[in-house]
C-alpha cells in the first residue's frame, strides 16, 4: 500500500465540521477509526453480519464495511462537548462504485477488480490534522497513474 501526504490542514475545526457534518464524505465506507478523548476507543469499520437479518444483508448488497454516513454519528460522540481528541486516526475508503468510475473516467489502465482500496487517512496529533492518501492493489504495478490521480481528488475534492 502506496501513501501520500496530501496537506496539512489549517483550519482543524471547519474540516472536521465538514467531515461529520457535509454530505460529500458520504461516499466513503469507514476502514477503522481510533480515539483518544476521555478514554480511548477503535472500531473497526468492517461490517459484523451477525447483526444484521437476511434481509437488511440483502439491502446492504454484501457491502464489508459500513457507510460512514451509517457511523459518523457514533463517532462523533465519542467526542465529547465538541472538544477536540488528544488524538486521532480515522481511515475511510472510497466506496467500490466510485473506484470503478474514477478508473473508467480517467482512462486508468488497470482493471477496478485489481483495486482492494483507495484511502483518506486522517490523522490528528500534537494540535495538527494531516491528510494521507493510500492504495492497495491487489496486483503489482509499476503504473503510478492510479495513486497520483487518487491523490489529485482527495486535495480536490476532499480538503
């Protein structure tokens, strides 16, 4: 797995505000998430089947991991009274259907099933917010046209 480090943010409090609040990060799917607030927490964004009827599986088109519209929530209150953690990793992923699209749109020469992951890592320590691109392919490459396009749209789009 290939990362960059896209930007540094500046304003901490309005690209949070952003990340759980605007729609546009909602085509994501949450990879993990840790926390350290009052005390510390993970979750692993990785979708437990157990919990879930037949049904509501069916409906979920055998997704791994949840939506991070389904849990952006829940991660947000784990912070408690809006302050900011001591820290944070939270690692989302591009949602499949949009992988296959920026592949097909951009002419990228590798197959969409050969892609295990397009990530936004973001990373909150010592009073400072980092973005991080990453991919993970399922086949070697020597074509980096995937991860430099990748990089492209998180500073795009996503800061």
């Amino acid at each position: 797995m290939k990362s960059f480090d896209v930007s540094e943010i500046k304003d901490i409090k309005a690209f949070l505000n952003g990340l759980f609040k605007e729609e546009r990060y909602e085509s994501f799917y949450l990879f993990s998430v840790k926390l350290e607030a009052d005390v510390s927490y993970e979750i692993d964004g990785k979708v437990n089947k157990a919990f879930y009827s037949e049904e509501e599986l069916g409906q979920m088109n055998d997704m791994e991991y949840i939506c991070w519209k389904d849990v952006k929530r829940t991660v947000l209150d784990f912070l408690k009274g809006g302050k900011l953690p001591v820290k944070m990793k939270l690692i989302l992923m591009f949602n499949k259907d949009n992988v296959n699209r920026l592949i097909e749109m951009n002419n990228i020469p590798i197959h969409p099933d050969n892609v295990r992951a397009l990530f936004m890592n973001v990373i909150y320590s010592d009073n400072r917010l980092s973005i991080t691109t990453g991919t993970s392919l399922n086949v070697f490459t020597m074509d980096k046209t995937l991860e430099e396009l990748w990089d492209k749209t998180v500073e795009k789009y996503y800061i």
